[in-house]
C-alpha cells in the first residue's frame, strides 16, 4: 500500500499548479483505501509476482477520487472525510476540470500496461458508474422508488469499482474464470454492503466520526434503503411527513421528524441485516472457491469490517 501510494503522488504531478494542489488535497485528506486494498489482496491472494496490481490499485484510486470530485458538485457537498470538499475550497469548475484530469490520468496509466482484458473491465466499470450516478440523479425526489430500483443504482454507483478490483486482480493472474467470477462476485457483494452501511450511517452516525454531516442524503433528496423501508412499513402520519420532506425545497427541517419514523420503524437495523446478508455472500465466494491463506483471510475480515464500522 506504501508502493500505491507513492505511485498515486508521482503520477498526481502536472505542470498545472492548481491541479496538483487540489488533486493532492483530495487524495491526501484521508479515506480507507479499500478498493486499492481490496486489488492488493487479491492479487496477494493468487501469490502474484509481478507489480502491476500496484498500477492497479493506483488507477481504481484515481478513478474514485475523480468520481467524488464530480460527486461533489452534483450533491453541492461541503464535507468530505471531516474536511471541506474540493468544490467549497476552489469552486465547482476546478472540481468538474480535476476529476477529468484524474480520469484521464487512471487512463493513461491502463494504457501503458498493454493488457486489453484490464482496459475493457476498466472502461466498462466507469461507464456503468456514469449510468449509476445518472439513474441516481433521476431518483433524488422520487418517493416512489422502489428496493429494487435503489439496488440497481448502488451495484452500478458503488458496487462496480469494488467488483472491478477485486476481478482485475484475479485477470492479471491468469486465474481460471471460475476463480475470476467468484472474485467479481466478492467484490460486488462488499460494494453493496458498503454503501448500504453508507446509507445508514447518515441518518444513525455521528458526524465527527463518518466525516460528513448527517442527514446528507435527505438535503440531497436522496431516497435510500432506510427511507424506502420507513416509507413501506410506517405508519399513515410517517409516510406523509417522508413524502412532504422530500417533495420540500427544504428537507433538513425534517430531519427530526425523519430519524423519528427510521427509528419507530427499524429501518436501520433492516438496512444493517441487509448488508450483513451481502458480506455474508462475498465470504461464501472466497470460502466456496477460492484457497485458503492470510490473504484470504484478510478478505473476509474486510467484509466483516464494511458491515461493522462506524465510519
């Protein structure tokens, strides 16, 4: 990970100042590395030899990094990881023009290790992020959405680049394709337990602790599995005042009102067992195909972690 690392600050450098400043804000300020992690230790997993799980890493971390600046100013987000967000320090355009150059750059570096098989799962991987941001974007609003409508906006949002690191590993090692499915579905299934955490978190974290303020999703008007499980079991003056606060031009207002009906209904402990039912399929896929080893280990140990944090 110290290899990724240096990687990531080496190819941040540009002959454009601004660039290498908030790009390097960004990447400097924090976050858990778990999608460069997770290409690592699979890579770890099938005693690859050679280093190009670390350009791996390295490109997955750029093509996050681009996607949160974009986030970003789509949400209007003005905290990430406890810090202010790129687009509050040097404005929307800055963020919009960074993220390209980091997309561009996680580009130029596939290019350069010569394998199509990484170049189609990669392009594949951003392009289905694009849907899943779109489809979110359509969503924000809509007190109709449906659990399976949210699941198909978070395995193409989130779950996607998780699915791709953990997969492109398992490619560059030659594995067989029953190993380099049963990789993808790993990575997939911790994907979608980590933004279903994600989405709990913002209505039951604490603010200091998950970086971000709580009730984002609701100021974005965002309706995600905590919201929809309210909205499907709670009473008639619950589901009114969820519909009322989304349909608001002003949603925080609600937010009280809003964690009431997700605590009366147990709709964070609903979301917090559907995650765990997800971390429990990725770990069946290692234990059912793949050897065991530390590496695996470290695997499961991973998914227990995406349903077990508080941050």
């Amino acid at each position: 990970m110290e290899a990724v690392n240096q990687l990531i600050r080496g190819q941040l450098a540009s002959d454009v100042p601004l660039i290498n400043e908030l790009a390097g804000y960004l990447i400097g300020s924090g976050g858990k590395r778990l999608r460069p992690l997770l290409a690592i230790l699979t890579a770890k997993c099938f005693n690859y030899q050679g280093v190009a799980h670390i350009s791996l890493a390295a490109i997955i971390e750029f093509i996050h990094t681009a996607t949160l600046l974009h986030d970003d100013v789509v949400d209007d987000s003005i905290l990430r990881r406890g810090k202010e967000t790129a687009n509050a320090v040097w404005g929307n355009p800055a963020s919009v023009l960074v993220g390209d150059f980091l997309y561009s750059r996680a580009f130029q570096m596939m290019s350069s290790l010569g394998d199509l098989r990484v170049m189609n799962i990669l392009s594949d991987a951003t392009n289905c992020i694009a849907e899943g941001e779109v489809m979110q974007l359509i969503n924000c609003g809509d007190t109709s959405i449906t659990e399976a409508g949210y699941y198909a906006v978070i395995q193409k949002k989130t779950a996607k680049l998780f699915e791709a690191a953990a997969s492109l590993s398992a490619t560059i090692c030659n594995r067989s394709e029953i190993e380099i499915e049963a990789m993808r579905q790993y990575g997939a299934q911790l994907g979608i337990a980590f933004q279903l955490i994600d989405d709990a978190l913002d209505y039951c974290g604490d603010a200091g602790t998950i970086g971000k303020n709580i009730g984002d999703d609701l100021s974005e008007g965002k309706v995600t599995l905590p919201l929809i499980h309210a909205l499907e079991t709670g009473s008639g003056a619950e589901r009114a005042i969820i519909i009322e606060a989304i349909e608001s031009d002003d949603h925080m207002p609600y937010l009280d009102k809003i964690q009431a009906a997700i605590d009366s209904t147990g709709a964070i402990e609903y979301t917090q067992k559907a995650a765990e039912k997800h971390a429990e399929h990725a770990k069946a896929m290692l234990i059912d195909h793949i050897d065991d080893s530390p590496y695996r280990q470290a695997l499961i140990k991973l998914a227990d972690f995406a349903v077990a944090r508080e941050h």
